[in-house]
C-alpha cells in the first residue's frame, strides 16, 4: 500500500522563510534597492529568487500522493500531476465508500478520490482531517 505525504501549512516553516527571502531577493534585486560596487550582485538577487520561487512551487510534484492543508482549505494530488482543492466552507457532506472518498462541495461537482492503493491509516487520517474542519452537520460515513 502507498502513503500519503501529509503538509500543513500552518507548520511549514521553512517553505515560508524560502519564499519571504525569494520575494525580497527578487524586489532588492529588480529595482536595485541596494547599490553594490558591483552591479552582478542584483543579477545574482534575481537568479536566486527565482530559484527559490521554482523551489516553493515544485514541492507539490514532489510525491505522487500528496496533501496539503491550512485553516481554510486542502489541496487533494492522489495518484495525478494535478490535484483537486477542497475549500471548506463549501462542503455539504463527505463520505467514504469502498475505499473512494466522495467530497459534495456547494456551487461545484463532487469530488470522488479513488484510495483503494492508498494505506488504511492515511485513507483514516485524511478523512478525520477534512471532518474536523468540516462546518456541516450532515458529515455522512457510509
């Protein structure tokens, strides 16, 4: 069975450092905010911002299984280059049925990720963490 590589937002400190310090290496480095003797240094700036940008970014192609949550949403890649994002507001009910989860948000389609490849505690986990943020009453184990 695979597992799922679980990211919370809240506790990923250094992906927050590395994206501050890209922003400001890119800000510094574009309009020449600090003047060096030598003028490389700004390219330099702006090269490793943008490194560090495409660093932040491709953390999600990191693992096939991946999610990612914060206070107001998930960000669902099981078993795709792409994933699905579940804001938590809009959802009406969730259920997991024969190892498919099925997430009905309001305004949009259902969402249905297939687990069956996926290990019993992270199908486990994934579920009790959208139910816990979840503000509906009709949250719905079938």
């Amino acid at each position: 069975m695979k597992r799922i590589h679980f990211a919370n937002h809240k506790r990923n400190f250094w992906l927050l450092v590395l994206l501050l310090l890209a922003v400001f290496g890119g800000i510094v480095g574009a309009f020449e905010l600090i003047p060096f003797e030598n003028e490389k240094w700004d390219n330099y700036l702006v090269a490793i911002s943008s490194f560090s940008n495409a660093v932040f970014v491709s953390h999600f192609f990191w693992y096939k299984n991946y999610v990612q949550w914060s206070k107001g949403g998930m960000y669902i890649k099981i078993k795709k280059l792409f994933g699905k994002t579940v804001t938590f507001k809009k959802v009406m009910s969730i259920g997991l049925k024969e190892n498919v989860l099925c997430i009905d948000q309001k305004y949009e389609d259902t969402i249905e990720i297939d687990l069956s490849h996926i290990a019993e505690e992270d199908r486990g986990f994934l579920y009790q963490l959208i139910k816990e943020r979840v503000n509906c009453e009709d949250v719905v184990l079938q």
